[in-house]
C-alpha cells in the first residue's frame, strides 16, 4: 500500500459532502492533575464524529463520545469514574459536542461549540491544528487530519465532587482526527 502526503494546505477546498471518521486512526484522550502532582491519563475508546463540508468550503462540526468507554488502564479507577459520583454513565452516556456555526479549515483554527452532558450544556472552545491531506493509495482515498486541543471543567458538568487538592477542576482534551473524503 502507498501512501503520499499532497503538497496543498488547508486553502485547498476539501470536497464537500459527509467525511466519515477513520476510527483506526483516530483518538480522543484527556488529562487531569491528581493530587496537584501528577497527571493521570486516559481517553474514550467509542466516539462519533460528523464533518460536513458545504459547497463554500466550511465544515459543520458535531462529536458524540460514550462515556462507558472511559479508559485510564486501571478498571478499578475506570469504574469509579464510571459511577454516579463521576460520569453516571447509567444516566447520562454520552458527552456531546457540537460547533455553534460552520468552521473555515485554516492551519490553524478555533472551533466554538457547545458541549452537553446530561442537561447541562456549556460552551467550549477548541484549538485546532490542520494536519493535510493525505492520499492512502487505491482503494483507500484521501484522509484529512486534524489536531485539537481544550479545556473543560469538570465543575461546569456536575462531575465528580469539589476536591480542591485532590483531583483538579480543569480536565485537557486532546483529539487526533482523521477523517475520509466521500466519495
């Protein structure tokens, strides 16, 4: 299989229509500061993605992560979390986003959305760093990556108890996105 990574920036228009989310490559992880000394590390193994790209070139953004898929390598830790003092995942299993309007692709750009867990929805903003397009040979089209970076607080979602000195507020979100052309 050969691969070429095309020349062409974020300026050149990428093809409007639905980009379906390669899941083999793509990644959602997150880090959060324990005991004010240390980060613990994690991600979400399941997630949804929609990249719609219109006729003008601009992208409509929406995400869907299940929580159930909550993963730090430790199951005792990833069941806590999982329970109704963290995620409730039993009543709420799914942690939404969704941009607030179509996003121009530069190299690099912010998306500001909205994220919904249960009923609460908070606005969030995501740094983002185009990655190109790449070409994955015949029969495996162009994939389209992207970098994305933020901060969400876990007291804005009624996640988890107040733990100053315990576990911090701010959580980072780290996504790697690829994502393949429509055909």
């Amino acid at each position: 299989m050969t691969t070429s990574q095309e020349t062409a920036g974020p300026a050149a228009t990428l093809r409007s229509g639905e980009w379906a989310l390669d899941t083999a490559h793509s990644s959602i992880a997150f880090t959060i500061r324990h005991l004010g000394i240390a980060k613990v590390r994690g991600g979400f193994t399941r997630f949804e993605t929609q990249f719609v790209v219109d006729d003008s070139g601009a992208a409509a953004i929406a995400a869907i992560i299940h929580l159930d898929s909550f993963d730090t390598g430790n199951p005792d830790r990833d069941n806590h979390v999982r329970a109704a003092d963290f995620l409730d995942v039993a009543n709420r299993p799914t942690l939404t986003f969704r941009a607030t309007e179509p996003v121009r692709i530069a190299d690099t750009f912010a998306v500001a959305g909205e994220a919904t867990l249960g009923s609460v929805t908070r606005p969030v903003t995501l740094d983002v760093e185009w990655g190109g397009i790449g070409d994955l040979g015949p029969g495996g089209g162009r994939h389209a990556g992207f970098s994305a970076t933020g901060t969400i607080k876990r007291s804005d979602f009624g996640v988890g108890v107040p733990a100053p000195g315990m576990l911090s507020d701010a959580v980072k979100i780290e996504l790697e996105i690829q994502l393949i052309e429509p055909v």
